[in-house]
C-alpha cells in the first residue's frame, strides 16, 4: 500500500473555490492532460458526461521490451498496428458534491511485434464533498495499466508532476500496472487564511521481473493566506516514502517549502514553491572486493549496503492560462522522484509545456513538450535524460463522426539505453455523441 502527492497550496485554493460544474455540451476526452486540464474539465468548461470510440491505424518506431537477444543486445522494433479505443470523460455538480471523471481503454494489435499487443487503460477520478460553508473534503483515484513507455496512451499522461504513481518516464515497452489514491480536508478559518491536511498512497507492479516496482505514501499538510485579491502565500510540510519491493531499498523524505501564488487577470495565473528536502536512501550497491575476499569467494565484485543522506533543493515554477474552451500550461521544476523502474529514489530536474483548444466549431488542436533529467541520489549511476514532443487534432466530419491524428517523438540518454529513440503516429476516425469536435487533451 501506499500514498502520495500535492505539496502546493494551490491545490487547497482550487479545492474550495466553489466548484460550479454546469453542463456545457462540448470536450472530449482529456486524459492525456498535456494542456493540463482536470478530470471531466476542457479548459474552464466542464462538459456533460459522455462516451466516445475510435478505431486508428498506427506506426510505432523504436519499440523496446527489456529483453536481449542472443548476442546480448537489446533490439529496437518498428510495427504498423490497428487501435480500437473507448472512452468516457464529464463533470457534474450536486449541492453540496461535485465530481469529475476521465477514463480510457483501447486495444492494440500490431503487425509484426505481437509482444507489443495489448489492452491500456487508465482512469482518473476527482470527488469534492463540502458540508459546510467553510469545510471540504477532497478524493482522487488515479489508475491504470499500460505497455507503452511513450505515445498516443501514456507518457507524459498527466502534467501534474507530483503523480508518484502514475509510470510517466518508463525506459522500456512493459507491462506496468499502478494506481494512486489521496484524500484530504480542507479549512477555511476565515476569509484569508486557509488550512489543508492530506494523505496519499501510491503503487507501480511493473510486470518484468528485471525492473523495480514501487509503493510508497505521502502526508501534507499546508496553511496559506490571502494577502490581497491576487496574491496568496503559504507554507507546506511534506513526508514522503518509498519502498521496493523487488530490491533491498527504501526511501524518507521530510521538505518544508513555501509558496507564493498570483493571479494576474481572469485567465493568468502564476505559482513558486521553493523548498529543501532532507531525504535518506537505503540499499544496495556493487563493490569490488578486496583480493583476499575474490580468492575465497572466486568472483571479483559483490554487493553492500548502504545508507546515504541528501539535503535536495526543491523548486517549481507553474504558469497557467486558461480559457473557456482551452489551457496553457508551462512548468520548471526540480524535485525528487521514486524512479522508474532502473532509477531508484533520484532528482528529477524537469520542463513542460503543453496547449490544448477547442474553440473552433469543426476542429481541436493540442501539442505538448517536456524535458526530463533523473540523477539518482542512492546509486552511482549516470543521468537519464528524455525529450518529447507531440501533437494533434481532431476535425468533424459530420455530426458525431470525427478524423483523428496524433504524433509523438520522443529520444532519451540512459545507461541502460543510449540513442533510444522512437516515433508514436495514430490516425483513424472516432464517434462521439457531442455536438462539437473531441478535444485532443
């Protein structure tokens, strides 16, 4: 078992903003959230629950599962391939409850990497209670399973960057299942302070028995206050732990960082936290052994634990402009992540962008870029470094009845892999039973 994330007091601000979801009629599905939209949200819009299915033809370059062949070497695979996709995506408001969902399966059969083939899925699910004036409570279910380390499915499937659970820098094509689940309150003292407590807990089973899983959770706790109309401040005391279940190790970290957050107009909005962390890795290394030792033991390395402590800065810079019927998203942060899958507990040094729209009657666009660097603070390996890049569309050809085209490229660095890279291209046709174009994110 196992929580995680949300150190930004941002969070708490959202969460009692009074969450009005009035039925608008149009969006589509957003999981990929590269715009940085919220489950059952497009944009500022949220939209009616609805369903849609597409059928694509896809091209995948680079291709990669942790397997060698017989000289040792890993073997990158090209495959053209068929995609049967179903979604369902909305919002809605009660009283004193609100809800927003996002959900998305498909299947996958390609031509000549059947190892390749399969189903992904994902779900995430947002739930608000409020049953006081100044008292909320706050859930979020974030779930899945997914073959593809990058692509039309996943990566980088949600902006928030504090998805402990969420497999988001996979090196390898394999089977991951995971999920992440939070629940927390929040406190309106009066009309400029603001108290939040929140708990997490966070699981990866990657299937391949070569690659580390991870569980792990979080607690947070935050107060902020309300210098002016525009301006907030605050203050957040994170825990954080992680544990491997396939290898000796674990992890715990203890952050204190503050928060500033202003509003510039209606659709701009800008966020700094900055912080240090105090983390403390547990696990185990390679070593050579001493001459005596390899002649008993007949073997030149062994391994040894380790205990090892880090003071790591922590900084995020957020900017956020959004519309009715789109979102602009970009971020810098440098943090600490649990991994993913070769990389243990590491620092996480990252940059995002993403844009989505669908504002024009027959046609939604989106595009995407990140930047990720892992230097790990438990084992002395090299950096890992990923850059991609993406975009799409969707046009209505008729109503209910829309083309769909998608692209994603994306190259990274590691010691396990150099010169990776690989190319995601889906087009196909899609039905929904809303009036307007499904929206790319």
């Amino acid at each position: 078992m196992s929580r995680s994330p949300v150190i930004f007091v941002l969070a708490s601000i959202i969460l009692l903003a009074p969450t009005h979801l009035h039925s608008q009629g149009y969006g589509g599905p957003s999981l990929l959230s590269r715009g940085g939209n919220q489950p059952g949200q497009r944009g500022r819009a949220p939209v009616d629950f609805n369903f849609y299915g597409a059928t694509r033809g896809t091209y995948d370059t680079g291709l990669l599962a942790p397997l060698v062949d017989e000289e040792g070497n890993l073997s990158p695979v090209d495959s053209y391939g068929v995609q049967f996709e179903f979604g369902a995506y909305g919002a809605k408001s009660w009283k004193k409850t609100s809800m927003g969902l996002d959900y998305r399966g498909d299947y996958r059969k390609y031509s000549q990497a059947n190892r390749f083939s399969g189903v992904n899925q994902a779900l995430a699910l947002d739930f608000t209670y409020r049953p006081a004036r100044r008292l909320t409570y706050f859930n979020r279910l974030t779930a899945g399973t997914t073959n593809r380390a990058f692509g039309a499915f996943s990566a980088p499937a949600f902006s928030d960057q504090d998805n402990f659970g969420v497999p988001l820098n996979e090196v390898y094509d394999s089977r991951a299942n995971f999920a992440q689940v939070s629940g927390g309150v929040v406190y309106q003292a009066s009309a400029r302070s603001i108290y939040m407590a929140m708990g997490e807990g966070y699981v990866i089973k990657r299937k391949n028995n070569s690659l580390i899983g991870i569980q792990g959770y979080r607690a947070v706790g935050s107060y902020s206050y309300r210098l002016t109309r525009s301006d907030t401040v605050g203050v957040t005391y994170d825990y954080i732990v992680y544990n491997f279940p396939r290898a000796y190790g674990n992890a715990v970290a203890h952050s204190a960082i503050g928060t500033y957050q202003r509003r510039l107009n209606r659709n701009w909005q800008l966020e700094l936290n900055a912080g240090l962390y105090g983390l403390t890795a547990v696990g185990t290394e390679e070593v050579q052994l001493s001459p005596e030792i390899a002649a008993i033991l007949g073997r030149r390395t062994g391994f040894e634990a380790f205990s090892r402590t880090s003071i790591v800065p922590q900084f995020e810079f957020n900017a956020s402009y959004l519309l009715e019927r789109s979102r602009f998203m970009a971020s810098v942060r440098s943090g600490i992540t649990p991994g993913n899958g070769i990389y243990m507990t590491s620092r996480q040094d990252s940059m995002r962008f993403g844009y989505s729209y669908s504002g024009i009657r027959r046609l939604s666009l989106g595009a995407s870029a990140g930047y990720t660097q892992f230097r790990s603070l438990a084992l002395r390996v090299g950096d890992y470094e990923s850059i991609q890049v993406g975009g799409g569309m969707n046009y209505q050809l008729m109503e209910h009845l829309n083309f769909s085209a998608q692209i994603d490229r994306r190259k990274f660095e590691s010691p396990a892999v150099v010169g990776r890279n690989g190319t995601s291209l889906a087009v196909g046709l899609s039905y929904s039973p809303s009036r307007f174009p499904l929206s790319i994110w």
